[in-house]
C-alpha cells in the first residue's frame, strides 16, 4: 500500500528487530541504503541487520560501515519483527534474501524506480529521487543526528546513483544535500577511489576485448556490445568485473541508447540498457520483465544463446528509438 514517508518512519520506530534488504548483484545505492538505514536505527535504539543475496563486490568493503551488510545464512534464523526492502523495484530483485521473509509480503518497502509498482504493507517511492539514499537520508533527519559515518555511509548512494554527479538526476537537491553530508565530514575520494579505481589488469583485458564486439545501428543513435561466459572464462574475470562497462559503450558521440550484454552463467544474460536524453529505457526493460529508471535500466534474460537475447533486446531498443526520434 502506497504511504507517505512519515507513515513509514512511524512505522520503523515501532521496530524491535529490523532486517533490512537490498536488491541481488547490489551497486553503491543497495550498499549505501542498506547499510545507512541499519546504521540509523542502531543510532534511534532499534537493533538492526541488513542483508543481500549476493555477496558485495569486494572494492565496496574497504569503505567503513559496509560490514553492517551480511548474506541471508548469516541471519537466517533471526527472528525479525519488521522487514524492509530497499532499491528495488520488485520482490524478485532481492534474490535469495527472499527466504527472510517467510512467505509474507515486506512490511516497508523503500525505493526510486519508476517501474516499481509496490509490493509491501507500506510502500514509499519517489522516483524523483536521484537515489534511494537521498530518501534514507531524509528518514534519518527525522531520527538522529547526522555523524560523520553516516555522512559517508549516504554520499556513497547519491555519488554512484547520479555517476558522481554528472547524470541528468544531479540536480540542486543533490548537490545540496551532498554539500551537506561532505560539511558533516564525508569524503568523496575515498568513494570515488573505491568504485571507479579498482579495475584489475585481465578487467581492462576484458574491456579491450568487449570494444572489439561493439556495433553501431540507427545512424549511431544505438550501440551495443557483450560479454560472453567464454570471454569471462578466457580473461579470468567474473560478471562483478563488468560494473561500468555500459557507461564506456554510452561515451560514443552520436550514441541515444547503449546497450551491455553480460553471460553469466550460461544461459543467463543480464541486460543493461542506458540513455542519454530522449529514449525511456526503462519501458523497454519493463517490457522484457525487468525495471529501471528512464536513463538506466535493465533485465535479464534466459535464453540458449547470447545471440538470441542481443537480436531480441537490439530489436525493441531500436523500435523505441525509431518511435522517440
Ligand atoms: P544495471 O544495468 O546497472 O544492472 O541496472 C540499471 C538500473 O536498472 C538499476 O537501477 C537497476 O536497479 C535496474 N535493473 C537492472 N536489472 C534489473 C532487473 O532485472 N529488474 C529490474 N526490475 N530492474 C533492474
Ligand atoms: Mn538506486
């Protein structure tokens, strides 16, 4: 049910004992949400853990207050009087943390994708926040003050969401409230060091050998590339390695619409779609059983063959194209 965010707050200080749950393959913004609502109801008096299916890329865990964050077996067996999910825009994002909710619906949902249709008893959406942080951090000014790790613990989901501030999301609100958090002793370096320094050498290996299979359609309009398990295999890389490839694809000049093809396992391909100013990216994920945002989206498939998904999503993103233009 559709909720005010004060309903939501009220609701979390009834909390005795709260799980709070990011979506599977987490980014910054899973990573910051989880970790900073726990950190906050720790602060409020309120025992806290967070969970995610998938265990973090390992770059995020040098970053201080990420270890609040532990994988479903290391809480399974708690019981817990309040669940919330967070960054995700359906109850299929969460994975294998599904098991934490013993067949109930969520009790609160918190989230900014606008394909996200609701899900929980109380459910809270702004997809016009830049990230689910930015919705975090409004929740902890009405419950304790702000400190320095939290500070950090926020900026981290406001960085990554908004592409360190570049994306058409990175508006005065954004900047103001990033302001803020840096005034209360927050540090984007370290972030920044973090998420976009980490590359290993058979990554950028890995790079070179996914620009090799890069096409161009629609008059440059649209680009696309993959990674298939082969080249994975070959390059000694997992799919974690892939964060970011996308954003390299969506850097050619003429390109609306970039496109990543990730094979991982065999016979599943994560699909992730970006825009630059005029296509909806997230009606073309929505429609193959995924989400997003109308600039980043994304879903994955079950398919025999890589090819099949790429001539399947190749064929709806240029559509989509065809009809913005
Ligand atoms: P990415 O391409 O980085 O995996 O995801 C881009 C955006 O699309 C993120 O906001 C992410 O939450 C959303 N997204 C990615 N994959 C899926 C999916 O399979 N289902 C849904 N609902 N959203 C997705
Ligand atoms: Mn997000």
């Amino acid at each position: 049910m559709w909720a005010t965010l004060d309903q939501v707050i009220d609701r979390l200080k009834q909390g005795r004992n709260v799980c709070v749950i990011g979506h599977a393959k987490p980014d910054g913004d899973a990573i910051s949400s989880v970790a900073g609502l726990v950190a906050i109801l720790e602060r409020y008096g309120i025992a806290a853990a967070g969970c995610i299916a998938d265990q973090l890329p390992w770059y995020y865990r040098s970053l201080p207050g990420t270890e609040r964050i532990s994988t479903p077996d290391k809480v399974r067996g708690q019981s817990f009087d309040t669940t919330v999910i967070v960054d995700s825009s359906d109850l299929s994002r969460i994975g294998g943390a599904e098991v934490l909710l013993g067949g109930a619906p969520p009790d609160i949902t918190l989230d900014h994708h606008r394909t996200n249709e609701g899900f929980g008893k109380l459910d809270y959406c702004d997809s016009g926040s830049a990230a689910t942080a930015m919705i975090v951090l409004e929740i902890s000014r009405a419950m304790v003050p702000l400190d320095e790790e939290l500070a950090q613990l926020l900026l981290l989901g406001i960085a990554t969401d908004t592409g360190f501030f570049k994306f058409a999301n990175a508006d005065a609100e954004v900047l103001a409230r990033a302001a803020e958090l840096v005034q209360q002793g927050a540090r984007l370096q370290p972030i920044a060091s973090a998420v976009l320094e980490h590359r290993s050498l058979s990554t950028l290996k890995l790079l070179g050998r996914l620009f090799d299979t890069i096409q161009v359609r629609e008059e440059g309009k649209l680009a696309y590339g993959w990674v298939s398990e082969g080249m994975l295999r070959e390059t000694g890389c997992t799919d974690q390695d892939t964060e970011g490839f996308v954003g390299e694809i969506r850097a050619l000049h003429e390109v609306e619409v970039a496109v990543l093809f990730v094979e991982s396992p065999p016979g599943e391909v994560h699909v992730s779609l970006r825009s630059k100013s005029y296509v909806d990216v997230s009606e073309v994920a929505a429609a193959l059983g995924g989400g997003g945002h109308a600039r980043a989206a994304g879903c994955s498939l079950h398919v025999e063959r890589l090819q099949e998904a790429v001539d399947q999503v190749v064929a709806a993103v240029a559509q989509a194209i065809r009809e913005s233009s």
